[in-house]
C-alpha cells in the first residue's frame, strides 16, 4: 500500500514501512515550509499506521493456527537467513 509519502510492504513475517518515492521531502526554504513537510510527513505516518494494523490483523484472520506457532517457534522474523 502507497500513500503520498510513506507506503508498507506486508510480508509472512510481518509489515514494514518503505518510502514511496526516492525523497521523502521537496527543499525547504523557511521554517514554515518546514514545519509543512514535518506536519504532512505526521499525517502520512498516521494513516500508514492504522493501514500497517489492518493488514496485520487480515493476515492473523487468514493464517491458520498450526502457520502462526510454527513461525513463532521457528524463529522467523522476516528478515533474510544467511548461508552456512
């Protein structure tokens, strides 16, 4: 999911948050343009977060029993295993 600024990524080991484009701000020439970014930046995160909890909660409706405590035992939190 997009939003203006900021999106997430949802994966079997859980969501994460990932920028939408490659600057997360314009320049800023004052302290109200500022201020604007941060504030914009706050809403955009706001939004995310409730959209991150959905989809969390989606993906424990649809995930059986068994999948959830084999994950949990497994160890696995999304992040890639290295190599032995």
């Amino acid at each position: 999911m997009r939003l203006s600024i900021f999106g997430f990524e949802a994966h079997f080991g859980g969501v994460r948050v990932v920028p939408a484009g490659p600057t997360l701000t314009g320049y800023c020439r004052s302290d109200a343009e500022i201020e604007f970014a941060i504030a914009r930046m706050k809403v955009d995160l706001d939004a995310l977060s409730t959209a991150m909890k959905e989809a969390l909660a989606e993906e424990a409706r649809r995930m059986p029993f068994d999948e959830i405590a084999f994950g949990q035992l497994s160890g696995d939190n999304g992040s890639p295993q290295s190599a032995k």
